[in-house]
C-alpha cells in the first residue's frame, strides 16, 4: 500500500548430484564424447542409435550439472585425467 517492494533472498542448493547418479550407459556415452567421440562415433562404438547417444548425452550432463561437452572436458582435465 506505500508502494515499497521487499524481496527475499534465498541460497539455492546446487542440483549436481555427481556420478553416482549416473547410469552404466550415461557413463559410457559420457566417457567416449569426453575423449573426442562424435554422437555417430560414440553410437557405432556402443552398437546404438545417434539419437540414444544423445538422449543419454544430455541426461548425462544434466546429472553432473554442465551444460555442455565442453564442460565434460574441463572437468576431465581438471580431474587430472588424460
């Protein structure tokens, strides 16, 4: 009614639930793009579709709270892997 506003701040918990979540294949799409696989690479490799290895890509990097490949090769790098 005076016209002021309040706001209210809130810290967020961070919703990366780590690698455990992570399926068997999430682990497997994950680890191949992670050392240069493609998408068709990455399927021809595990004996799936393009489109599953993408499914599992993105559910993969939701999970680990990326939001890109590009990440997953930080944080292989970061984790001292080659």
């Amino acid at each position: 009614t005076d016209g002021k506003r309040l706001f209210i701040a809130k810290k967020n918990v961070p919703v990366a639930r780590g690698p455990r979540a992570l399926s068997e294949r999430e682990r497997q799409v994950l680890a191949l793009v992670s050392v240069g696989h493609s998408d068709k690479s990455a399927a021809y490799e595990l004996g799936i579709a393009e489109g599953t290895v993408a499914g599992h890509l993105h559910a993969g990097l939701k999970k680990l709270g990326l939001s890109s490949t590009a990440d997953l090769g930080l944080l292989r790098a970061a984790l001292g892997e080659p």
